[in-house]
C-alpha cells in the first residue's frame, strides 16, 4: 500500500508538504496542493486491497480479543498491541467478548477465514481443546501460562507475586487476610487462589472463606466489598485486590467513612496504574503496555513462544 | 457466515449443547461432541471470506478512529459502538491515531479500499476537505458538529454547556474562573473557548490568559495545573476541567495539600465517569457509551444525519 513518501515522490514535493495538504495546513500554495491532491488519486490506491489479500495470503489485520475494552487493564494491554502494530503496517480487530464463547469463537472463525493474520486472546473463554483447533490457521497468542499448549503466550508469575505478598503481609503482622479477584473460574485467578490456599496449608493455619471476594472488576465494587467487610464480626485486616480500580474504590470508601488505612485495613493492588500512583496504593507493577508489545511481536514472529514476566512490588501508604 | 444456531442444527443438538463444547464444559457425551466438532468443521466456514467479500461488497468490518485507546473517554465511545456492532455481526478495526494525520489518512484509504464499510473518527486530526475526499467511498461518521460538512455527525453542545457551567459559577460568586482544555486547536476546544470568550466579552469584563490550561488530559496533569495556580499571585477561584480524570487529579492534589474545595477552588468536571461520582466531583454527563452506539448505528443506516446531544449538569460536592 501506498504511503505518504510514495505520495510526495509522486507528486515531486516534500513529505512536509504531503502532511501539511493532508492536515489542511494553510502555508502550502495552490499548485502544490493540487499536485499532492493528483497524486493520491493516481497512486496505486485504487486496486481493490481485498484482491490483494487472496493473492498474498495476507490481510496485515490482528484479532485482538478483550473481555471489555473500557476496563484499563485491557486498554493499556490493547495500546501496546497498538503501538507495535502501526510500525509494521498492521492494524488491529477489536472483538469485545464480554466472556461469551460465541464472541470469541467468532474471533477464531476470522483465522481461519483468514480475515486476520493472527489472533491475540487477552482474557481467555472458550476450552483449551477449542482454541487449539483453530492453531493450524494461524498464530494464537494468549495472555495466561500457555505452556503445554498448542499457543504462544505471555503470562505473568500470579502464583510467585501472590505468594510475596501474602508472605509481605504476614511479615507486617497480618493473620486476617482476604482478596478480592475478578472471575472466579479464570486461569489467573486460579493460580492466585492456589498460592492463598498453599500459603495457609503450608503453615498448618486454616483461612476464613468469607475474606474471598469474587468479580471485583471496577472502581464501584470497592462500596460493597467494604460494606460487607463491615458487617463482620471478625473482619480480615488486609486485603490483596487484584485491580487497582477496585483497591482505589476500597480506599476511597474507607476514607469518606473513618476507616484507617492501613491501621485497620491494609490493601496490596495490583497493575500500578495512574490512580495507584495518585492514592499512593502499595501495589505490584504489571507491564501491561509492555505486554502488549510482545504480545504483538510474537503474532507476527513465527513459531511458538512462552514469555513469563515477573511482577515487582511498589511499596507505598496502604500497607 | 455461520453462526451457533446454524451449527447446532447441523449438528442435531440444542444451541445449548454446541455452546457447552465451545465452553468445554464437563457434561457433554462424547457422542454429541463430536458431532458438534464435526459440523463445525463440515459447515460452510471453508470458503474463503475475502472473497465473499468481493463479491458482496461488503466486509462487515467498521473503522474506528481514536487518538488514544487508553483514554476512559474514548474507550467508553468505543464500548457503545462494540456493543452494537456485535448485534448486527460487524466487527471493529481499531486505528490509533496519536492524533498524527498519517493515521488518520491510513484509515481513510481502508474506505477507499473497501477494507471497511464505514468508518467512525473519534477525534479528528485531518482537515475537512481531507475527510470529504473519502465520503464517496462510505459512510464517515465524526463526532463532532459536522453541520454543512459531507459527513453523519453526533455532538455535544459544548458551547452551551460551557455557557451554562460558567453561569452557573457566576452564580456562585466566581468572577475568576479558568479552564483546563485538551487540545488547543480541537473542534470542541475551539466552541469552548468560543463560549469563555463571549461570556466574558457580553459581559464587558477582562478575563486572564493565566487561567487557561491546554494539553489537560490525564489524572496526573492535575499536578502541574495546580502548581502552577499555587504560584499565582492572583489565582483563579473555579475550574472548568473537560475531563474527569483531570478533575479527580487536581481535587486530589488540594485534598493532600489542603486546599479547600470547593471553598478555595471550585471544580466543575466533564463527562460523569465513575471516578466523578466517587469522588463527588460536580460534572456534566456525558452518554459516550450512548453516542458510541448511535454513531455505530449512523454508520450503517446510510443516508447523512446530525444529533446534536445535550449534556447535563449534576450538581456535587466540588461547587
């Protein structure tokens, strides 16, 4: 396809001056406007790009399937998929899944259609025995411990990272522990579930199932977690929350109710984002922006890959 | 394209069933797995859809352009169209801009090329006469007043909620009152302080340069802004902040600073997102994930149409 350097060769000006015409700059004269104007009209842009792709096999087109685009977590994971593609002339097919399998079956479909070149999971639904059908279509990268499956992947070490920060909160004096996740049933969760449960067995000490909070997601649901916590007559002193959406919302509660943060509660996040930083929330740093780089790479990389990232623990006012 | 109905029929089992497998769910028989399995793969899924695309013209695919996907804002207008998209079997080709006209223009061309049916642009960078070239080739839909323009349109009435919003803290005294803008040179800034401007002039008053703020987009811009009001000898006494996060910024750098709002700042915020109403930020709502919907459904309706959209104020705690 034609860029902006074939149009300012072919209309014998600077590409200055293409960017200029095309962002209705008002310095550029009248013939040299006319001149980029012919130029686009005469590039080769006219050939139907469809026909290209049945030649060529090709489409420069990724899935992206995310659960929610309005959640952060996914919209950073979906921008650093974003700004490795626009380099390598690729651009993105958002399929918003809500976690329905049919959604993200319509995703696997685009493969082997070959609508897509490539498709990015964020937030796995369908089985493992259905994504694997599709992977002789095409690369499937998915973000979770892929490992001993027929995908790429790049997954975070949720099992190490959670084991620090319970081993973080004990050493802080903390006994009542609880955590807030978002869906019961994801691979994620179930990997930080696992490292709870080990951490309590290990030690011979039994844990309180009312401290389990499940579909934790945004910034609101930190209201009926605390009240509730408040409820209780034996409350956890601190909590583990795996969206620092959620962390926020706890901490705001607890602040416009005399709550003591981390005097009667203490709060670990998770994904350092902007608002963590802002209320100074203790929290692991999860590169997602960087995630979704790599996650980028190894679609159009070519062969099979497991990346594991580590996540590093911010410590700041809430624990 | 087939879809969970066609299979279930093909299959001889209930849509229930087929969704069971998609899911891996345990209590599904062998016998009704395969089958399903095997319908999926003997349904017409093998024809190539590119080509189908050609032939029919259409690709089901809807451009959307946005500067940056990461920004709640905009990742709200893209929810909508996504939630009405998935009705009608269209998918979204996501375009981060970065607000670079070569991105845009990229877009653009995938109209001309008929890689998309229509495409949707969030926060526009080229020039209108750039934009109008492309109309012949699909619909273009702006989110912007595109009023005498060749393009469908849905916008705010961002001149008379400014308006109001500036009334409204004249009402409450504030003769000294700024803004924090976006983008300088934006449509929307442009009506904005339009209104800022013929408010004061009507009323034959001065208004100072200090007090304007531009390139306000993120919770951590509060920061700088308030600095900057901090060395002020003659700081302004309200803020109009067109964007949430930014508000939320500043209302907590004064919390932490123990600047009095809205005693000593009012703060009047824009959009209504759920940080707004956590922390009680005064605001006018807009429906993004309502204008997401109506421009998906202006991008597919054909024919050319303009709404206007009417924000409204909910009075909180930061006036």
């Amino acid at each position: 396809m034609a860029n902006i350097k074939d149009i300012a060769k072919l209309a014998g000006v600077s590409v200055t001056t293409v960017s200029r015409v095309l962002n209705g700059h008002p310095y550029v004269s009248m013939a040299k406007r006319e001149a980029v104007l012919q130029a686009m009209e005469t590039a080769d842009y006219e050939r139907n790009i469809n026909a290209v792709h049945l030649s060529k096999g090709r489409t420069n087109l990724i899935g992206v399937v995310v659960p929610y685009i309005t959640r952060p977590y996914f919209g950073m994971v979906v921008e650093g998929i974003a700004d490795e593609a626009i380099k390598d002339n690729y651009k993105l097919v958002l399929i918003q899944s809500n976690y329905e399998a049919e959604r993200e079956l319509d995703a696997l479909m685009m493969l082997k259609l070959k609508q897509i070149d490539a498709l990015i999971i964020c937030s796995r639904t369908c089985s493992w025995e259905t994504v694997e059908e599709y992977t002789q279509y095409g690369p499937i990268i998915v973000l979770e411990d892929g490992r001993g499956h027929q995908v790429s992947s790049i997954f975070m070490d949720h099992y190490q990272s959670f084991t620090r920060a319970l081993t973080y909160l004990r050493s802080k004096g903390h006994h009542k522990i609880g955590y807030c996740l978002a869906r019961q049933s994801s691979p994620n969760s179930n990997l930080r579930e696992a490292a709870y449960r080990d951490f309590y067995r290990s030690r011979n000490e039994a844990y309180n199932h009312d401290y389990m909070f499940y579909d934790c997601v945004q910034l609101e649901d930190g209201e009926w977690i605390m009240q509730r916590i408040l409820e209780m007559d034996d409350p956890p002193t601190a909590l583990l929350v795996t969206s620092d959406q959620v962390a926020a919302g706890i901490l705001a509660f607890c602040r416009e109710n005399g709550i003591d943060v981390p005097g009667q509660l203490a709060i670990v996040g998770f994904d350092n984002q902007p608002i963590a930083r802002m209320m100074h929330i203790t929290t692991f740093e999860i590169p997602l922006v960087e995630i979704g780089r790599r996650a980028f790479l190894q679609a159009v990389g070519g062969g099979r890959a497991h990346e594991e990232i580590h996540l590093n623990m911010i410590e700041r006012q809430t624990v």
